[in-house]
C-alpha cells in the first residue's frame, strides 16, 4: 500500500461515526458544497458540523471560494465507503458540548451559514446593525471600547466615533491577522458583517442604559448593573458574549480552524484591553 493510500483503520474510524461518513459522502456525492448546503443537506446543528469538520480534517479541506471538498486521502475513503450500507447514528442521551450549545443558543446559528464572497446580505447586515447602533449610541451616549464600555461619552459625536472605532478595529484587526498570520483567504463583506454582529452586546447594553435613565430609580435591577460588582459581571458577560459572536464570525469569513481562529481573537481581545488604557486620553469621557 502507498504511502498515500489512509490507512484502513482511518476508514474504520470513519465508518464508526455515522455523522461524518455521511459529510464524506455529501462532498463526494457534490463535488463541492457549501457550509450552508452542507448544513441543510446533514441537518445538523453549526456546532456540531464544525466538530464533525474538524474531525475530518486532512480529508475535507476548503477551495478559495470556502466550498468544501475532498482532499486526495479522503476522495480514497469517498470511493472506499461510497458502497457501504449508511447507517443513521444513534442519539445519545448525553449534555451538548458547550460549543455547540453556544452555536443554537445565542442566535448566530442562521448567520454562520457561510455567505458568498462579498455578498449584498453581509454588506446589508453591517449597514443595519451600524445604523441602529448609532442612533443608540447618540441617544444614550455611551462609550465603547470594542467589547467593554467605558461610561458616557462628553458628547453623542464622541459616542458614535468611538462606536465606529470599535467596529473599524474589530474588522481590521480580525482580516489582517487572518491574512498576515495564516495567509487565509477572508470575506471582507463577512468580516465586516460578522465585527458588527459583535457589537450586538454593546447595543444591549446601550438600551439598557436608555432604559435606567428613562424609568430610573424605579429599575433596580438595571441600576445595580453600574455599580461593583454587577458592573464586573455585566463588562465579563459582554466581553464573552461579543468575543464568542466574534469568534464564530472570524471563522465563518476566513477558511481557518477553530485553533487558529482563537489565536486570532485572543489576540484581538488583547488589543482591546491596550485600547482600553489609551481610550481615555483621546475620547475624554464626562
């Protein structure tokens, strides 16, 4: 046997997991598919076909167009398995991962079905959230750093400056590192579409500020968020709110792996935290 030939345990493994035979067959069926066809086509949930993708890698790799396809290895275990019987897995009565419930949970699960290049829908999605945010932010005036917030802004101008740095910085930084650190191929309309998706918490956070000051004192609750320690707990659900919606983004525009796409954005978080020291200085708050 060559040495390019899998191995025949690496077909057993396959054949073991119903899930990703049935991924192998799909691709191969295709030639190429999709993340959102692959999704429709294997009706599973987006955190469990990563897991599954993940599983397969050095079999399933991805074109420069973000199609899915077989590698040379696995249109060998394609041909191999093509004529075995399918069989459906079998339900486990066991927790989700935490990845996958996150993926069903927190609303992100339609958007990460991979969009075309450049898509109008990415493009329309970053103009919505960026509007609505900003009338947010000139409203209530509060100031952002990416994502934490700082306060209140001195005036609604610096409000919606420093919202639009935030999104500016999460886009430029999410594309650059995935270009310059792994050499990926990045939806730019994606990445722009998935960095304002990330500020989503942020205008959670700005309608519950409009709304303390509106009903305040009456609203205890919202009023025990802006003080310590709610305050901490709400900056520490926000930061892993947005960084987790930043992370699904990042690897929905870019073909990298989970691991790489966790480099990128604890790096991306660590910049924030700098960002957090010198944002004072150039947008004084009141």
């Amino acid at each position: 046997m060559s040495a390019s030939n899998p191995r025949p345990q690496s077909i057993d493994e396959i054949v073991s997991k119903p899930n990703r035979a049935a991924i192998i067959r799909a691709v191969g069926d295709k030639g190429e598919l999709s993340f959102k066809e692959l999704k429709a086509s294997m009706k599973l949930g987006v955190g469990t076909l990563y897991y599954h993708l993940d599983g397969l890698s050095g079999l399933v790799t991805q074109n420069s167009s973000k199609q899915y396809m077989l590698t040379d290895q696995g249109k060998q275990v394609y041909q191999a398995i093509r004529g075995m019987p399918q069989v459906k897995e079998v339900s486990r009565v066991r927790l989700p991962s935490l990845r996958a419930l996150l993926g069903e949970i927190l609303l992100f699960d339609s958007h990460v079905e991979r969009l075309p290049l450049d898509s109008m829908s990415d493009i329309s999605i970053t103009l919505g959230i960026l509007l609505t945010a900003s009338v947010l932010a000139g409203l209530t005036r509060v100031d952002d750093a990416m994502f934490f917030i700082l306060g209140r802004a001195a005036q609604p101008t610096a409000a919606l400056l420093t919202l639009f740095t935030s999104w500016l910085l999460l886009f430029l930084l999410g594309s650059l590192l995935a270009i310059l650190l792994w050499r990926s191929s990045v939806s730019l309309a994606g990445m722009g579409a998935g960095s304002a998706l990330s500020l989503v918490p942020m205008m959670l956070a700005m309608s519950l500020e409009g709304l303390r000051r509106t009903f305040a004192p009456g609203l205890a609750f919202l009023n025990s968020l802006y003080v310590v320690p709610g305050y901490l707990v709400f900056q520490a659900v926000l930061l892993v709110w947005g960084a987790y919606i930043y992370t699904v983004s990042v690897r929905s525009a870019s073909s990298l792996n989970l691991e790489k796409t966790l480099v990128v954005v604890l790096l991306v978080v660590l910049v924030n935290l700098g960002y957090l020291w010198v944002r004072p200085l150039i947008f004084p708050l009141r």
